[in-house]
C-alpha cells in the first residue's frame, strides 16, 4: 500500500506555502471583465432602456462567476440582463455554444471524453487513428437573483445542456434549484467536490481524480465568519457498485448520502479558498448464495484549494481519500467501484479504499491568454485479492492553453497523454491532442 502519509505531507506543504493574496488578481481581472461586457435592460413604467452595468451592478453579477459550486467549463454571466428600477431583482437568459475536436493515435479511446480507465489494453491495429468532433457542453440557462424584505437574498437557476453529437444528441437538464438565504434546494453540485478547485481543461472530462456529482439535495451553507464558510446537506443517493447478477445483485437505495465541507477563503469575491470536505454514503446490496440483504457504508475525504501565490500565478489541487466513495466521480466511477466482490465469502461485497490527487499551475500571460500545466492520478487500495487485470491505478498529464480574443469568445488547444496499469503489471498509453471553441451569450 503506498505510503499515505507522503502525500499528506506533500498536501499540507503545498497548501502552507499558498500565500494569502487579497488584490485581484489577473485572473480575477478577466472575470470582471466579463462581467462588464454584459449590458442592463431596466423596466420602468413600460419604458425599456439599456445601459453598461454600473460598480454594484458588476458586483452583483459577478456572482454569477464567483459561485462556490461553478466547474470552469459552466456558463458565465449573460449579455443581457433584466433589473428593476429598484435593482433589488435581476434575471439573466443565457448561454454558450461550444464546439470541441480531438485526434487520437497510437492507442484511441473508445468514447468522447479522455478517461484513462478506458484505455485500452490491446491495440486495435485497424483502428489505430480517430478524429472527433461534438457539440456536447451547449448549454442554455435561466437565472434570477433577488433581494425582499421576507426572503432576503435569493436566487433562482435552471440548466440545460446538449450532450453527444450525431445520434447520440440529446437535451438534458443539468441544474434546477433555489438558493434562498443560506439554504439550496434541489438538483445542483454535490456539497463533497469543490469544482473551483479544478484547472481549465479543453476535454470534458477533466483531472481523472475529479469529484463531480449533481445531486437532489438540500444544502445549508452559512458563512461562519468574514473568512470562514461552512455547509452540511442531506443529498439523494447514486450507487456504482460491481454486482455480478449471479453472486450478489444491486438494490435502490433508501438511506440519503450526508456530506459536509469547512472552507477558509480569501481575496477579491473569496476566489481564493482551501477546503476540507467529506461525505457518509449507505451503499445496498444484496447477497444471492444466501438470500440475505447487506448495506455497507461508504465515506471520503477531501481536502483542496485555488490560490494565487503570486501573480499571475494560480494554484489548484485536490487530493481525496476514502472508501465506497469512487462513484462521486473520476476514473473510479466508470469502474463501478463502491463495492465489489469478496473473494474470500461469495455473495459478499466490500467497499474498496482508494485516492486520488491533482495538482495544477496556470499561468496568466494577460487577463485573457493563461497557459495551465496539470498532473492527477486515481488509485484503487483493494484489501484483498483481486483480478489481475483490473485497473490499478491511471495517471495523466494535461498541458493546455486558452485565449479570450473578446470577452465572451473563448478558443483553446491541448495535449494529453495518460497510463492505465493494471494489478498484473500490465500497462498502456494514449494520447489526445484536442480544441474547443466556445461562444458565451
């Protein structure tokens, strides 16, 4: 078993040298920007007027892009938002158009995203090249933010993405809840991940460590102090566990996970922040040789951060940790991995350990054109005996730049290569060059 304390270690110091910049920085300065492209539309006794967004009212939008639960790949902020005269409501339609291209050689992953769990481990030779392309990421989104005398702050949002290209195309929602004070009710991130946490990437998929789960949930996030925020919620359950049909057999679940995080933050909009959080899951199963029922529990462990040490510098990394947690996301999750089978006692399941880390330096050449060097790995720590040739462990490297010639145009290339080994030994490369092109409304 690797030694956990070596990356402990390499986390805790990582995370202690961060320094504690408050001033925007070139990062934050692109974000801002963005956010004063957009453009108000008042109603005023049925007069409509437009206008560039005053200081409170970029502050105001802003939030749209300082969310604590926003993945760098979601929409930003509209062009065009609605605000009353008393600028106590603002509502936003918008979206982005995104179109994304990748080549493969060598060794070619089987589907869209670059998953090293999926790599595969005898090459194809008829089919030793691929060129792809896919709207898949489009989205459309509504949202209302709000201040009143009896809810106070609120906000409304809603979602929806094109997934697939061809006749795999489909619209599907994404997000639907509504934040109300300190409280979130409904379908939205998963209080355990921390996507601000996680590096630009041309590719959907992302670091092969990254938690990404959307949930049904209800979320209670107050903040604790000017510099402390913390949030516990209740949340619908998703299992992925390895049942064979014949031995053992899935059932629903019927227990919510629990998942908690404590995050000390910082800087302009507290884009700077580092994050421990964790999560309690009931994992069923059933046993087939005896005709009995078992639940397992599942937990993990988080701890990450996005600092700018010093600019144009930013700094991200994530490392968790646990067991029947893999389905949150990441390599592990493909692999159905919160349970599997007891070698020792057939019809028996257990929850595997496992961990994973990323870590990520992006470098700010302006506000808009950054470069981003990323590294991540996910690890499978089965306590017992196991098939020779299941994924052990994948790594993957990512180097990726990205270029905002106008506010809401964004266009970027990358490169990625990852290994797949397995507990055999046995171990293969691929490798990826890809391209997005994106227009945000």
């Amino acid at each position: 078993m690797p030694d956990m304390k070596k990356y402990i270690l390499l986390c805790t110091a990582l995370l202690g040298g961060c320094g504690l910049i408050s001033a925007k920085s070139t990062a934050d300065i692109q974000n801002d920007s963005l956010a004063a492209s957009s453009r108000i539309i008042t109603l005023d006794n049925g007069n409509v007027t437009t206008s560039r967004p005053s200081a409170e009212a970029i502050q105001r939008i802003s939030t749209f892009l300082y969310d604590q639960y926003r993945n760098a790949q979601d929409p930003g902020a509209p062009y065009f938002l609605f605000m009353s005269k008393e600028e106590n409501l603002m509502m936003g339609l918008g979206g982005v158009v995104r179109m994304r291209g990748w080549y493969d050689w060598g060794n070619i992953m089987p589907g869209n995203a670059f998953i090293p769990y999926q790599i595969p481990m005898q090459h194809d030779p008829a089919n030793n090249k691929k060129l792809g392309i896919t709207p898949a990421g489009t989205a459309l989104f509504f949202r209302v933010i709000g201040n009143n005398r009896l809810l106070g702050q609120y906000q409304a949002y809603i979602e929806a993405n094109f997934n697939g290209s061809g006749s795999e195309h489909n619209f599907h929602l994404k997000k639907a809840y509504v934040i109300v004070r300190d409280f979130t009710v409904g379908y939205a991130s998963s209080t355990f991940p921390d996507p601000a946490a996680c590096p630009s990437t041309v590719d959907s998929q992302g670091p092969n460590n990254k938690m990404d789960r959307t949930s049904v949930l209800v979320r209670y996030m107050p903040r604790i102090t000017k510099n402390i925020l913390a949030a516990v919620s209740i949340e619908n359950p998703q299992n992925y566990i390895s049942a064979d049909g014949i031995k053992t057999q899935s059932r629903d679940s019927y227990i919510p996970d629990f998942a908690a995080m404590v995050q000390y933050d910082w800087g302009h909009m507290s884009s700077q922040h580092v994050r421990l959080s964790a999560i309690y899951r009931s994992l069923p199963y059933r046993n087939l040789v005896n005709g009995t029922n078992h639940n397992k529990a599942g937990w993990g462990v988080q701890l990450s951060s996005v600092n700018h040490p010093i600019d144009p510098l930013t700094l991200y990394l994530t490392f968790n940790y646990g067991a029947g947690y893999e389905g949150m996301g990441g390599d592990l999750l493909v692999g159905n991995c919160d349970l599997i089978g007891d070698p020792d006692r057939p019809g028996y399941m257990y929850a595997p350990r496992a961990f994973g880390w990323c870590a990520g330096v992006q470098y700010n050449f302006r506000p808009n054109l950054y470069m981003t060097l990323i590294a991540s790995q996910s690890r499978m720590l089965p306590s017992k005996a196991i098939d020779a040739d299941q994924y052990k462990y994948g790594l993957q490297g990512t180097v990726n730049i990205f270029w905002n010639p106008l506010p809401r145009v964004m266009l970027g290339a990358e490169f990625d290569i990852a290994k797949r080994q397995n507990f055999s030994r046995a171990h293969d490369y691929s490798r990826r060059v890809g391209i997005v092109g994106q227009l945000s409304f």
